[in-house]
C-alpha cells in the first residue's frame, strides 16, 4: 500500500498538533512525571510507524522492481516463442 503526500502531510501535522500540546502541558507541571511518560509513548509510537512506513516503500520498490522484470522477461519469453 502506497502512502499518499496528502495523508502523510495529515499524519505529521496531527503528530505536531499533539506532541506541542504535550510539551505545553509538560511545561505547565514539569515535576508530572506522567506527561514524560506520554511523550514519551507518543516518541515511540511515531518511530515504530515511521519504521513501518519506511519498511512498506522498501517493499514496494522491490515488488515494482520484480514485476518489471518479470515483464521484461515475459516478453523474450513470447519473443522466442515466435
């Protein structure tokens, strides 16, 4: 599955929406150690789905670089055929 500019753009801007009300937040009681660990949690969360994302384009690039081989070779395949 192929992420959309438009939905990453969506995903990042929501990311920074909640991560600046956190630090605000944070700010306001410095010594609520259960804000550290929301900001924390929300951190890992965004790594792990960056991963993930990262992961799915690599995939994709090696199905889309497969597929156009196997094309390319299904064609000298029908050329030889001939």
């Amino acid at each position: 599955m192929k992420t959309n500019l438009l939905d990453k753009q969506l995903y990042n801007a929501n990311f920074q929406v909640v991560g600046k009300q956190l630090i605000a937040w944070k700010d306001a009681r410095p010594d609520n150690k259960t804000f550290d660990n929301l900001i924390k949690c929300v951190t890992e969360m965004y790594f792990y789905t960056n991963n993930l994302e990262m992961r799915n384009i690599t995939l994709d690039t090696l199905l889309d670089k497969q597929r156009d081989e196997n094309f390319k070779l299904r064609e000298k395949l029908q050329a030889l055929t001939r």
